[in-house]
C-alpha cells in the first residue's frame, strides 16, 4: 500500500462500506424502471422483424387489432411524432439514429417492425404474435470475416516515427490477427421504460445509465422541450454500457402512451437483448510488432477493423491504448469500419481497451516467446515513462509495480517457459500475465447538500447508480465532512429533476461526483457555522466562524471535542430555516489548467492459471490474480466488487461468450441464458485483488480516479497467454473453443 | 403463449381420461418454456403433480421403483441411487441447476425435447420460418446448413440431426431402465432402448408411448455386484449447459479383464445413445487403456458430423475412454 498522505485518510474515505442501498435491493423493496404501475397502465410488445435485410412488403394488423383487450397498433404507416436526434447535437447521444418505424425497412434481424399495446402483458403478447408481416427479403450481411468486401478507406488515429521502416529493419517481428466475437450486454435486469403523460409534461421511468442525456433526446425525438420531459432512473440492475444512451423502445413506449393518454410499459425481453439493444461488436486485429534482439519495441503497428449497424457510426477504439501503453518511437494505430446488417453496437464495459488488449498484449507474449525472453521482463523493458502518444507525463503511472506484485504473489519466478513445463495434482497448468489501462478524466458535474432540521444530510445528483455504489460514495463523502452517520444520509439520484449530473460511463463517475459532493458539503458546513455566529440563542452566537468545525454531526469549538458544542441541526431549528443547502460543482479536467497537460490514465495487470486436462480436453481458469493502479479507492468493498466482476467477465470473454448470427437470417441464434454462456460460479477461479492505492491527486482532493472498466481489460490476453502455456495452442480468436485444444499435442501426463 | 385450460388430475384414472388433446405437466420445466415460445400448444393442461408416482421403492427382485414424480433432485440424492446406481445420481446432479432439478421430474426428463435452436424459434415450420422437420414434417431441416455445433452425430438422419439432451437418460440407458405407462389401453411396460426413437423420416415422433398414456414408473434392475458406474459429462463451462459429450460406463472387472460393460453416450445421439459396439469391444478384454481407446473409436465409427460439431467425434471418445478408465479402476 502507498503512503497515505491525505488529511482524510482515518475513517470512512477508503474503507470497506457496505452500500447503502443494499437492504433496499436484497429485501426487493428498490424499484427499478418496470416495477412502476400506475391507475390505467397497459402493456406493450414490439413485433420483431424475421429478416435480416429487406423491407416491409406487408404488414396486416386486422387479426391483432381485433384480439381481446388490444388498444394500439402501431407500425411504420401510422407511427407519427418521433423525430431524429439532430445529428450534430453536442450534449446529447442516441444508440439508433433512425427513430422506429421511420419507414418500411429492415436493416437487422429483430428490428421493431410493430408495437402492440393492450389492457394486459399477455394481451398484448398474444396479439402480437398475430401481427402478419411479410417481407421483400434480401440476403443479410453478416459475415464475421470482417476484411471480406472491405471498400472503405481506414482511418489512421495515431502515427509517430516510421513503423514500416522500422519493421522492414527489426530483427525480430510478430505479425498476427486476433478476433473478438459480438459479445452481448446481460444485465439481469433487461431494458425497459414506462411512460407517463400528464398533458404536456412526460415522465419517463427508464433503466437508463444518464438521465441527463436521455432526457435531452428523449425531448428532441418527441418534440417537446426539454423541461417538459422527467426521466427516474433510481436504481439500474446494471447496464455495462448497454444502458447508457436511449434504445427505440423508449421512443415507443411514450409515443404510445401519448397516443392513447394512458401510462404504457414496454419491457425488452432476453431475445431481445441480443438483437435491439446493443452489443460490443466484432473486431479483428492485425498487430504487428518490431523488436531489437534485447526485447526493446521498435515498432508497433495496430491495425483494426470493427463492425457496425448499417446506419451508426459506431467504432470500437481498439487502439486507445496502444500509444502509451509501451515505449517505442515508430506506431500507427488504424481504424476501418465495416458495416453489417446487426443492430447498432453499444459500448461495453471497457469499449475499445477490453478487445484491443486481447490483441496488444497477446502479441506482446508472442514476441516474448519468439524473443526467447520472459513475458515479464518484456513488459518491464519497454514500460512508458511518459504517454508517447500525446507526449505529455503520466499524472500517476505505477503499472510496473503492478507487475511487480502480481509476479511476486502468483511465484512467477518458478515459471518454465516451455508449453506443458508445469504440472500440479496431475494436471498441466499455465500461468500468463497481460496489462490493463482505462482512461481517467473529470467530467462535469453539480450537486446539492442539505443540511436538515431532524439531524439528517441529503445529497442530490441527477447521476445514477448503476449498482456500482455511486449511492454510498456520496454518503461516505458527507459522513468524511460532517460525522453524521450514514443511516442519516439520504442520497437522490436518478431523477433529472436533481441537478446535473454525469452519465454513469467511462469509469468516470467517482472522480466527477467527488469535486461537486465536497465542495458542496463544505459549502453548506460554512453555512451553518456562520448561521450558529449569528443566531440568538446559539451558545456560538458572536464568535468567528472560522473557530468553529463541524465533527460527530455537532458544532463545536476548533479547539474543543465535539462534546462540547451541539448538534447541528439545533442551529437550524433555532435560526428557524427549513434547512441549509448548499450546491457544488466539478470544473472538468481539460479545463483545470493543473490538470489539463497531464495524461490521465489507470493501469493494472492480471496473471490468470489455467488447469488443463488433456485427456478430457478441459480447460479451467483456476486463480487469478489482478494488481491495479486506480487511484484512491475510496469504497475498498465496492472497488473490490468492481475488478472481481470485471475479472468474472473477462472470463466469460476467453472462454464462453459468442453471439452467433444465422448467416441466413441474420439472427442472433443463441439468444438465451441457456445458450449464450457466461460465466458460472461453478467457472470461478480463486480471484484476489490488489489495489495499489496511489492517490492522483490531479484528479480530485481524494486522489480517486475510476474503476468500472479497467479490471476487464487484459483478462482475456492472460488466460489465452496461460492457454498457450498450458496447452501450446495460441488462441487469436476468441472465445477459447474445446475445438481448438483438442489439437493441442500435450497430451499424457 | 396460447390460451389453455388447466386441470388438475387428482388420481390416475382422471388423469387419462382428462387428457384429450391436452398433455401432462409435471415439473413444467420443458413444457412451460416451450409454451412461451409456441413449440408446444396444448388446448389443456392436466397437472399430474399430485398423483402417488412421487415414491422410490425398493423392488422384491433387488431393483428400484422410480415414480414418475419424483424429483430429479430427490432422486440424485437418494442413498440407494447414490449407493448402486452412482452413474444416475453422477448424471442427475450434472444436469441443468439445482433449482430446475427440484422442479423436473423422472417422467419429464424422459419426455424433455431437444436443445436445437431452429426448433425452439416460434416460427419454425411454418411459412416464412426456419425449415424443421419435427416442428413440421417436410419443411426441412435449419440446421443441416445452419449452427449446428451442439447437434448429433450419430443416429441422425437427412431429415434431422437434433441431439437428445438428456443426462438421466443416458444413465438409464446403461442401467437398462424399463419404463412402465398406463394409458386407455392399459398398462404396459417398454424397454429404455425402444423408448427413444430415431429421427428416420419421422422426426416429429419422438417416443414410444402412444397417445394418452402416462409414464408411471421407471424399474431399474437389480445391481449387477460387483460393477462400478460412473457417469462424466463435458461442455465448454463447469455448469448449467448441456452435454456436448457425456458417458455412462456400469462395468465390472475380474482379474483385470473386463467381465460385464454397458456403454451409453450423451450429447452425441439423436437419442440416448447406448453403443453395443463400444460393450462387444471390451467385453472380456484386460480393462486398460488401447481397449477403452478402442471401444470409443468403435462407439463413434459410423458418426457423421457436420459443419460446426466435428469436434464431437474426437471429443466423446476422450470422453467415453476416461469413462472407462474410472469405471474399471
Ligand atoms: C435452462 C435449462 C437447462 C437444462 N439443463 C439440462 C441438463 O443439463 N441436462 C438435462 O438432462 N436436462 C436439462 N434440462 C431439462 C430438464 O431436465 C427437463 O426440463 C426436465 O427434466 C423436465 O421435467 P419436468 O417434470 O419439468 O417436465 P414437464 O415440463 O412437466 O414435461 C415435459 C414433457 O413431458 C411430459 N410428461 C411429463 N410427465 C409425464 C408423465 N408422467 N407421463 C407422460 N408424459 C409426461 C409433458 O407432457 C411434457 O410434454 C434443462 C432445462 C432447462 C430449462
Ligand atoms: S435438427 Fe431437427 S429439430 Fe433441429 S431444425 Fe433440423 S429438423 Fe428441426
């Protein structure tokens, strides 16, 4: 652990804190986006289209419109009163352009082609299913080659030196390719909205991760200004990206319910999270890497495709951390988008890094290999000083330290190099190691504190907490400032009547909300302590403010304990206000002139075991060790939940998660939890988590920089890395499938 | 889902004459979902759960009495099931989660449908959706050309090749269970091996029973002394997937030569997939290694992959040849 250097340091800021909102949750009484009924309610379900590619010939609803209880059919010839997000917008984002039923065609399997409403869910269920459509179908495009019929041109997003110089000279060159599949979102809670009309005025009750954004698209899509639209969003049962900027079905469900004046549910079911609600998309990779004999990087090309709708700009920034992760003086990083007939991709957790890792650092270990050097010691011989890419220094860089301890915790020092050198209990066993880097920033964000006449703090951000404990942050904030417990801190969020806050994407939320919550709290204390100075009766009435504090929830003398002065909601009672409130604001990184000419990034590095039993063919992860440089950690139980999680899921990624499309139909073919495999408890390896704790003191007065993301980067690039090890297959397209060990030649033991 | 009624059968009797068209349910665990996707549309459901078929007795002859409500959770853990039939329970607690095995019963498993994607789409077999066969005789086969990575092998037919995903039943299927019914007719008792039918041009007809009758019980022989069974079952994670390659060995050695095998394979057949060539192999040869080796290569000689599953072939014969090696250990 680094040295605590933090006046905050003792008590809460750091400490493992149970989240406050976890009675709510365990005990089922928080209520998420489709648990809101109101008088007069009825239900919706979208008709999904059956081709891949083509149009609408046909679309007759005379059956469905005819069933019991059935209201409201509505389809392309008479959607009316959804509107494009202008397409420049600069303070909002939408995941589909095209608002639904915009027209009669079919750009993906499962596109909405119909929404049904009716009094009931299995109403409306039933006449959707007697929604006739036929279609003009077209071969569907979904080819995983992503380089076949490749017409566009590629962008190049980074270049330094001369990489093609310096590979035709290297001595030593890897050329590979790596693919990921379409990996899909699977929150247990799945997307959906219910939407309530009074007159003019719509509330929207959303599983969304920015209530902000979504209520300035949902304004602009509907047509109606922006105050006039609410979105709730209190509680997320997670959205790893998926959730961050509207889907049509939030589009849908208020226009129906404007139709009909009557509030509409409209739920996606797990089909559906497959094909109309995003997904990281297909990437392939071709790295190629220059070294010296002695292992030093002479050049990095990364060159890359990823998949996107055939209408959104989407692109997977495989390459964001190639220019800084190492040190070398000749990159390019190259970008080509390849359009399919899929539904628009979403960020997932760790968009971009989490793929473009796999294949880096990958590549890094099969330059080791050919270099006949230590993995390790490659990583530790071309560590950046200083962020080559935008040539500024690190604000807080400790990625070799994180080597450093996981090789110190994982013994790699008793690692043989040769594929099949290991064995334990009778099995073959690899070991791998790979690096992770996730992008910090301080992005915009307000917030208010009230103190209160009954002794309690709220806190209000129109943020959200996605399940990550953005809820706990703000109390333990407040509990830091005041020493008012946290069963007397009430924390609003979700709800865009609060004051502005982040969407909750890019790892960024913590370090935005810390700047506002702080200097709101001490703005507020500054308040009361100046009201106790001027409030007849107050025992503090006629001494300066600046002798006083506020600790133990009390009022006190700087120099006394807080026994000695009095609660502070007293003074409030006293001075007869309603409460004391105060705002507080986050002034973002690239305009804080300290700030701004530093390259802000974490890092971390995962060394993952692999168990392999080749006469059975089976491969498990057994334990995994993940060492990060995040910043402070300011909740060390939720951080800790954090990298766990993401380590889970970068399990699922090596070893299980593909979305497979029916080249004929374009349909995602394994749409269920029974058939599209993540990761199970039973998969688990041992997980053990180390976190550096340097605080970054750029960032904000606790040092925090975010954690969401980062922990899935470089899971995947270790096992396949311990795969190789194990086995002496290199996996370059993941997931890792039985299919590929069985040609592994380690076979007896 | 379309609409149904629903009664509840309180004795045998009513439960045969209040069937129809309609069909049993029991734990629902295959029955409900296929509902939901409009695979099964029963104009009636006749909830058998409260008939006495939920017991397991010992027979006079030695064997076991499995009702056909019993759980599948309550059966794995039964201590003579665990103690003379270890390969059942092994197969059970492989099977689905913890809480479908608290749910799904011995008949329902019997009676539990394939795993296929094109057959468990809504609109499959019908115009405009994925060609199948079992949905609906001649309208093809989606997955002969499809993703076909999780289908069958062996018994499979040019009208379909959809795998059995049964882990009981593959046990069973070693054990040489016989499955007894009772319909309008009457009761009487079908083999395991004849239970399961083979796709041929008929794939919509799964099974032996005749239209009406329920499955009362499953009889298990007496064990045979002195054999082990073991059953293993491997996939691409630990748990909650079905079989990609499973096997069932009840086996007895002597002197180190094999005395008594019965061989079955999962998620390789169309139907559980007892392979008397792999028995012939072995019977009577010194139980090691190049004999387990050589009765897996003649359990998978007349396989057929396809595109996606040829992994399957390599795989169940990794799969049955460790089999054997823990079976006669
Ligand atoms: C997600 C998931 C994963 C699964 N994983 C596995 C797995 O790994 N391995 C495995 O083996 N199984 C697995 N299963 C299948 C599970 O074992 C079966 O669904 C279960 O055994 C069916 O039993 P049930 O009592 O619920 O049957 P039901 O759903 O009630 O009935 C199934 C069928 O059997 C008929 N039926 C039921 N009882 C009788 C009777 N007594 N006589 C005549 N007909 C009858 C019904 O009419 C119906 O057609 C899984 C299921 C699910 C949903
Ligand atoms: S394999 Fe059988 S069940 Fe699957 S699509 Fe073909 S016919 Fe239908």
């Amino acid at each position: 652990m680094a040295m605590d250097t933090l006046p905050h340091a003792a008590g809460i800021i750091g400490a493992v804190v149970p989240r406050i909102d976890g009675p709510l949750k365990t005990t089922g009484t928080a209520r998420y986006a489709v648990d809101h009924n109101f008088p007069g309610l009825v239900h919706a379900v979208a008709v999904q289209s059956t081709v891949g590619s083509g149009s609408i010939r046909t679309l007759d609803t005379a059956a469905a419109e005819k069933m019991p209880g059935v209201l409201l059919v509505l389809h392309h010839g008479n959607m009316k009163g959804a509107y494009r997000l202008f397409p420049h917008q600069d303070d909002a984002t939408i995941s589909e352009a095209r608002p639904p039923f915009e027209d009669e065609k079919i750009y993906y399997w499962g596109q909405f082609v119909a929404l049904v409403v009716a009094e009931t869910l299995e109403q409306a269920g039933a006449a959707a299913s007697a929604v006739r459509v036929e279609y003009d179908a077209q071969a569907p495009d979904v080819r995983t080659d992503l380089s076949a019929g490749f017409t566009g041109t590629r962008q190049s997003s980074w270049k330094r030196g001369d990489p093609d110089q310096a590979l035709t000279t290297a001595p030593v060159v890897v050329d590979e390719t790596y693919a990921t599949p379409v990996e899909t979102h699977n929150p247990m809670e799945m997307h959906g909205t219910v939407a309530v009309w009074e007159g003019d005025h719509l509330t929207l009750y959303e599983s969304s991760q920015g209530v902000v954004n979504h209520r300035i698209v949902m304004a602009e899509v509907l047509g109606v200004p922006r105050e006039n639209v609410r979105v709730i969003s209190r509680f997320i049962g997670s959205g790893f990206g998926g959730k961050l900027f509207p889907w049509p079905q939030s589009t849908l469900a208020a226009v129906a319910a404007r139709n009909l004046n009557r509030p509409v549910k409209l739920s996606v079911d797990r089909r559906m999270m497959f094909s109309n609600v995003g997904h990281r998309p297909h990437t392939q990779q071709r790295i190629r890497l220059g070294a010296a004999p002695d292992g030093k990087l002479t050049a990095i090309r990364h060159d890359f495709f990823t998949e996107t709708s055939m209408l959104d700009d989407f692109v997977e920034h495989c390459g964001e951390q190639t220019p800084f992760l190492y040190s070398c003086p000749n990159l390019e990083v190259t970008t080509g988008m390849v359009r399919r007939n899929v539904g628009a991709p979403a960020p997932m957790r760790g968009p971009g890094a989490v793929p473009g890792l796999f294949a880096l650092e990958s590549a890094m270990d099969e330059l080791a290999i050919k270099l006949k050097m230590d993995p390790l010691e490659l990583r530790l011989k071309n560590d950046a000083e200083r962020d080559e890419g935008t040539n500024r220094p690190f604000s807080s860089r400790h990625l070799k330290e994180c080597y450093l301890t996981g090789a110190e915790k994982i013994g790699w020092k008793q690692r043989t190099p040769e594929p099949g050198s290991m064995r334990r209990d009778g099995k073959y066993i690899g070991w791998g190691l790979a690096g992770a880097s996730w992008a910090a920033a301080r992005i915009p964000c307000t917030a208010t504190v009230e103190l209160c006449p009954n002794g309690r703090i709220c806190v209000r951000c129109a943020t959200q907490d996605i399940g990550t404990g953005t809820y706990t942050i703000f109390a333990q904030v407040m509990q830091a400032k005041t020493g008012v417990p946290l069963d007397r801190i009430d924390v609003f969020l979700g709800d865009t009547s609060l004051p502005d806050g982040p969407t909750s994407g890019g790892s960024m939320v913590t370090s935005a909300v810390l700047p506002a919550a702080t200097s709101a709290a001490n703005e507020a204390v500054t308040r009361l302590l100046n009201i106790a100075t001027l409030t007849a009766g107050s025992p503090f009435a006629g001494a300066k403010a600046d002798t006083l504090t506020v600790s133990h929830a009390r009022i006190h003398a700087k120099d006394q304990p807080a026994s000695s002065g009095i609660a502070f909601e007293e003074v409030i009672r006293m001075a007869n206000l309603s409460g004391i409130t105060a705002a507080g604001k986050t002034i973002p990184s690239w305009e804080d002139p300290k700030a701004r000419d530093f390259s802000m990034h974490s890092f971390g590095a995962h060394f993952a075991e692999v168990e392999w039993e080749p006469e059975i063919a089976r491969i498990r992860v057994s334990r995994i060790f993940s060492i990060f440089d995040c910043g402070r950690i300011i909740n060390k139980g939720a951080g800790a939940n954090q990298i766990l999680g993401a380590a889970v899921m970068g399990v699922g990624m090596a070893l299980f998660e593909d979305t497979v499309h029916d080249p004929r139909t374009g349909q995602p073919i394994n749409g269920s939890f029974a058939d599209y495999l993540v990761t199970t408890c039973a998969d688990l390896p041992a997980l053990d988590v180390t976190f550096l704790d340097y605080p970054d003191l750029l960032v904000n007065e606790y040092g925090a920089r975010g954690i969401g993301e980062i922990g899935m980067a470089g899971v995947a690039p270790a096992i396949t890395s311990a795969v190789y090890h194990a086995t002496g297959i290199r996996v370059r397209e993941l997931p890792i499938r039985i299919e590929d060990l069985l040609q592994s030649k380690i076979l007896e033991v | 889902m379309q609409t149904f009624n629903y009664v509840k059968a309180p004795n045998i009797d009513k439960a045969l004459t209040g069937l129809g068209s309609g069909k049993f349910i029991a734990g629902g665990t295959t029955l409900v979902d296929l509902m939901k996707l409009d695979v099964e549309r029963p104009s009636t459901l006749v909830d058998i759960n409260v008939l006495a078929l939920d017991k397991i007795e010992k027979l006079p002859d030695g064997g076991l009495r499995i009702g056909a409500l019993v759980r599948n959770s309550d059966l794995a853990w039964n201590a003579d099931v665990q103690k003379s039939y270890a390969v059942l329970s092994q197969a059970l607690l492989s099977g689905a989660s913890p809480q479908l095995r608290n749910m799904a019963t011995t008949g329902g498993n019997l009676m539990q449908r394939t795993r296929c994607a094109y057959f468990r789409e809504p609109s499959a077999g019908t115009p405009g959706g994925y060609g199948c066969n079992k949905r609906t005789p001649g309208t093809g086969c989606a997955a002969m050309d499809g993703f076909n990575r999780t289908h069958a092998i062996l018994g499979t037919s040019e009208h379909c090749i959809a795998t059995h995903p049964s882990d009981m039943c593959v046990a069973m299927a070693a054990l040489e269970a016989v499955i007894h019914v009772e319909g309008p007719k009457g009761k009487r008792t079908i083999a395991f091996a004849d239970f399961h039918k083979l796709p041929g041009d008929t794939p919509h007809i799964e099974n032996a029973l005749e239209p009406g009758e329920l499955i009362t019980f499953v009889d298990l022989p007496k064990p045979v002394e002195g054999a082990r069974s073991v059953y293993l079952k491997l996939r691409d994670r630990a748990s909650y997937e079905f079989a990609l390659a499973s096997a069932a060995v009840v086996a007895k050695v002597e002197g180190g030569h094999i005395r008594y095998v019965r061989v079955a394979l999962g998620g390789v057949g169309t139907k559980p997939w007892r392979s008397h060539e792999a028995e012939a192999t072995l019977n009577g040869k010194p139980a090691h290694a190049a004999a387990f080796r050589a009765a897996a290569e003649a359990a998978l000689a007349t396989a057929k992959p396809r595109s996606d599953n040829a992994f399957k072939v390599e795989l169940a014969k990794r799969c049955l040849t460790r089999t054997l090696k823990l079976a006669t250990a």
